[in-house]
C-alpha cells in the first residue's frame, strides 16, 4: 500500500519519546529562564555575599540588609546604563545553560529509568527508589556536562557591565578571561559540590515521580492537570532544596571572583569551614529564602511547560 503525502509527514512528525523529552526540556528550560531571570540574579549575588570581604558578609547585617543591599546594587543605574540592563545581566548564558540542562536531565532520567526499570533485578526495588537513582545519576551526568556553562554564567552575573572588570562583558570575553588567567582547569570549579547537590534533584524526582504515579493511578488519568502538577511540584522542590541548599551556595562562591582576590585554590571543605567560622550556620543558607520564592515557582512553570509539551508532542 503506498502512503500518499499527508500520511508521510504525519510519520515524519512523529517524535520518539526520548525526542520529547529533549525538546520539552529545551522548550521549558528557555521560557522559565527568560521569566524569572531577575530573581536568578538576585538569589545569585545573595549567596555570594558569604565570601564578600565587604561588612555585608557578617552576621552583624540582619537579611533584609542583604537584600536592599543586593537589590541597590542591581537596580541603580551606572552611568547611562537602564536598570532593565542590570537585571537581565547574563540573561543569554542563563538561557543557553538552563535549556542545555532541563534537555540532558530529562533525556537522560527517562533514559536511566528504562535501563534500570528493565534490569534483572528491577523487581526487587520499590519504584520510588529507582526515580532515586535515575535522578542521581542524571544529575551527575548533566553536572559534568554543563558545569563550564556555569562558571561563565556565575563570573558575567556575579558583576555589572560598567563594573572595574570588562573581562565579564560577554560570553567570548568571559570564556577567554577564564582560559588565559586561570587555565581550563578553571571551567571545573563547583563541580564537586554540584556533583554533591545532585542529591537535591535525586530527592525531587523521587518525590515528584511516586506522587505523580499516585495521583494518576488514583484519578484513572494518564496525565496530571496544571494545578496537580503545581502543587506536586511546589512540594517537592520545597523539601529537596532546602535539604542541599549549603552545596548550591558554596559551589556559587567556588565559581565566583572572591575565589580569585581570596583563595584561588580553596577547596569546597575549606570554603565550608571559612564560611562557618565567620557567620555560623546561617552563613551557608544565605539567599535561602529569596532561592525557595524563586526555586519553586520557577520549578512549577517549567514542569507545567514540560507535562504540557510532552502531551502536545
């Protein structure tokens, strides 16, 4: 039987599964970074106040100084420069690193699901810890992947564009800056202790997958509504991300400048300790509170843009 033309480019139009996974990914990593690019920012310069030689950095500063102190930096206009320019500051690394990301984490958890789920021994373990190990391992493989992305992302965000460094005024120039003055080794900083943080989308996978299951099996649905896949979502990234927060803040400051006027050799035990030693426990969960007001609805809209991707797909 010969297929006539419509028939053919309906097959063509046919994506695998682990297609729709990249392209959900890519699609729902470039819109949420897009919409809550500012807070990003804000959330980023917070965290690197735990190495600023500046007084900010001391437990002698309550957090809302922190805040009008990170927020002025970033909204006052230097020279002729808008205040929209500052708070989008890094908006295209931002954007490149985070569709890149959500793409190779989606991808590769379907794929880890499937070789572990169809293994010999996949009958022994309960579902739940097997979205455990997928999501570990996904994290890990997309940390190493994308780690260089954001440390060039970390360093242009970490300053503003008429700031005393020009190295940081571009993807090229930050690249090259990187390359030159610290070698390429450079382009590793962090990745310890986010290798360490892929527990955190371990932990949110495991809890986001077995409620969605529940939730499905219970409504005879194949797929979850927007406001099930918010209010699963919001309780899972609340508890993941407040589990591993002090690895997120400490790779920051590891990929930050301070390291360079500090200790460019540092390692993430010592940052820990220092970090400890001269602001206590809450020291390490600096900007948690502005990461959790960003971190969960960010989270929301890009898992509603996926669902609702891959049911369109």
């Amino acid at each position: 039987m010969i297929q006539n033309d419509n028939d053919m480019n309906k097959d063509n139009k046919k994506l695998t599964p682990l297609q729709k996974e990249i392209v959900s990914g890519l699609t729902a990593g470039s819109i949420t970074s897009i919409v809550v690019h500012p807070l990003d920012l804000i959330k980023l310069r917070l965290q690197l106040l735990s190495t600023d030689k500046t007084n900010l950095s001391s437990n002698h500063h309550n957090n809302l100084q922190k805040y009008k102190y990170v927020i002025r930096n970033i909204i006052t206009p230097i020279k002729n420069d808008l205040m929209i320019n500052n708070l989008y500051r890094g908006l295209t690394i931002n954007v490149l690193g985070n569709s890149i990301a959500w793409a190779l984490y989606f991808a590769s958890y379907r794929s880890f699901k499937t070789i572990i789920g169809t293994s010999k021994n996949a009958n022994d373990w309960d579902n739940s810890m097997i979205y455990l190990i997928s999501g570990g391992l996904a994290g890990i493989f997309t940390s190493i992947i994308t780690n260089p992305i954001w440390v060039l992302k970390t360093r242009i965000m970490s300053t503003n564009k008429h700031s005393f460094n020009k190295s940081y005024d571009s993807i090229s120039s930050t690249y090259k800056s990187l390359i030159t003055k610290e070698g390429y080794k450079s382009l590793l900083k962090g990745l310890t202790p986010s290798i360490l943080g892929v527990s955190q989308g371990a932990i949110y996978f495991m809890i986001y997958d077995t409620l969605k299951q529940k939730k499905i099996q219970n409504n005879k649905h194949s797929r979850l509504s927007t406001k099930e896949t918010i209010i699963i979502t919001s309780i899972s990234k609340m508890i993941s991300t407040s589990s591993v927060y002090p690895l997120q803040l400490l790779k920051s400051n590891l990929q930050s400048t301070n390291m360079i006027h500090s200790n460019n050799s540092m390692t993430t035990l010592n940052l820990a300790t220092t970090i400890f030693k001269q602001n206590g426990i809450k020291g390490l969960y600096n900007g948690l509170a502005t990461n959790l007001f960003k971190a969960v609805p960010t989270t929301c809209i890009t898992f509603s843009i996926y669902e609702a991707m891959k049911g369109y797909l």
